[in-house]
C-alpha cells in the first residue's frame, strides 16, 4: 500500500527522533508512547494519522480513563481548558471515559510539511503532560475543575517545553492497553529540543519558569497534605463521636452472645 505524502513526513519525522513506532500502514497511522513530567500521570500512547494527502491528526491518548462517577466533574475540566486553547483539543469518551487531546491540520503547503508534522506532535505531548496532574487532582484529590485549571495555566512559560522531558516509545494498536518501554536514543533526541528552547530563553524568563514549576509542585504537595490531613480528621471524628443508643444496644448484645 503506497503512503501518502503527509504520512511519508510523520515517518520522516518519528525517524529522525529515533522514536520507536508501530506503523499501520492500512491504517496510514503511526502509534508510539510517550513519557510526561507529571507528578501522578506516568504517560500516554499518541496516535498520528494521515487521513489523505492534505489531512493528519495527532491524538494524546492518556492511559487511565476517567471513573464513571468522576466524568461530570472532568467534563467541566475539559470545557475550562479547552476554552482557553488555540491549537487543539481535549476529548473524552463519556461511555469508557477515555481522555486525549488531539491537534489536526490541512495542508496546502507541502513544502512545510516537516515542520508542522513536528510542531502538530509537540504541542500534543506538551498540552497532555501540562493537564495531565489537573486530571489526577480532580479525580482523586477533590479539587475542582476551575482550580485544577488555574493550577495547570499558572505555571504556563509561553514556551512549549514538553519534548524536553518525553522519549517515544513502541505502542500497541489498542488505546487501552498500550505498552511503553524507554527508548534511549528518542529521550537524547528530545533532549536537544529542548535545550535549543532554553538557549534562546532570558536568564529572568528561566528564572520565572523554574520559579512558577516549583510553586506549583509546591502548591500540589500543599492539597494532598491537606487532603490527608481532612481525611484523618474525618476518621478520628468518626471514632470519637458518641455512640447512638441502637448502636449501644447492639454492643450488648453482642457482648452478652459473646460470653
């Protein structure tokens, strides 16, 4: 099966990371994993497709789905996030509750083709790994969607930075169940990525981003102590509250078949 020019420049580009994929070719789809600086969210599978000669998509595929009782909740975390963002999009799966983000493009330039399959790429993998703790705080910390939201855009630095931190990995077809495993060679590829983005930043522009990255972790450690901290209070209170008379009645009882 031949393959279309745009899906000949995702190939070309995934080999000059050094990123190790599956190629579908019936498909005309690439899938491969990623690492993501997150503290909680270890990474995602991204599915690039070519679905002509002028369209190609890329999707950030997370590697949890979202509980049933949590959807409505990261509904509203998607639609905050989302209203704010130019180039792409969250989605989720209301019936499995799969989460992504996805970036497409048409192309009419074929002569920049290179660069926008890279950029396409990168700013799924940087917009996954920038939301992807919200998700986690929101599902499992309590904290609402707008805060998660703020907490995800406060520590934006104007740059994407995402590639940095990511190595491609094989993935399997399936959403759900893929497989990662570090590949050396894509990591120290990336790596240069992002040290040119850093050579071209200010010394007060680094400052203000390792600044606003160790707040947040910072802010991030703050709720889940206090999480913890809410949690034992529930529990002690729960232990210390008086005894109802039917719970007091059943004690006796128990303790006289006891004996």
């Amino acid at each position: 099966m031949s393959m279309y020019r745009i899906e000949t420049a995702i190939k070309e580009y995934l080999d000059s990371q050094n990123w190790r994929y599956k190629h579908e070719e019936d498909k005309h789809r690439f899938i491969f994993g990623m690492k993501l600086d997150c503290d909680n969210v270890d990474g995602c599978m991204l599915a690039v497709t070519a679905r002509d000669e002028e369209d190609m998509s890329c999707k950030a595929i997370y590697e949890f789905n979202v509980p049933e009782e949590a959807r409505t909740k990261i509904v509203e975390y998607t639609t905050r996030a989302n209203y704010g963002l130019f180039l792409g999009n969250f989605q989720m799966d209301l019936d499995d509750g799969e989460v992504l983000y996805q970036t497409a493009m048409v192309f009419y330039d074929h002569t920049a083709m290179q660069q926008e399959v890279r950029r396409l790429i990168q700013v799924a993998i940087h917009m996954a790994e920038r939301y992807g703790q919200g998700f986690y705080d929101v599902i499992h910390y309590g904290v609402s969607p707008e805060d998660a939201v703020k907490a995800a855009e406060g520590d934006n630095s104007g740059r994407s930075i995402g590639s940095g931190r990511s190595s491609g990995t094989s993935g399997s077809s399936s959403s759900s169940s893929s497989s990662r495993s570090t590949a050396s060679s894509g990591s120290s590829s990336a790596s240069n990525e992002f040290l040119d983005l850093v050579a071209e930043m200010t010394d007060e522009q680094l400052t203000a981003m390792v600044e606003a990255v160790q707040s947040e972790q910072d802010a991030r450690r703050r709720r889940r102590e206090e999480e913890e901290r809410r949690r034992a209070a529930e529990e002690a209170a729960k232990k210390a509250a008086p005894l109802s008379l039917k719970d007091k009645l059943r004690r006796l009882i128990g303790g006289d078949d006891d004996r």
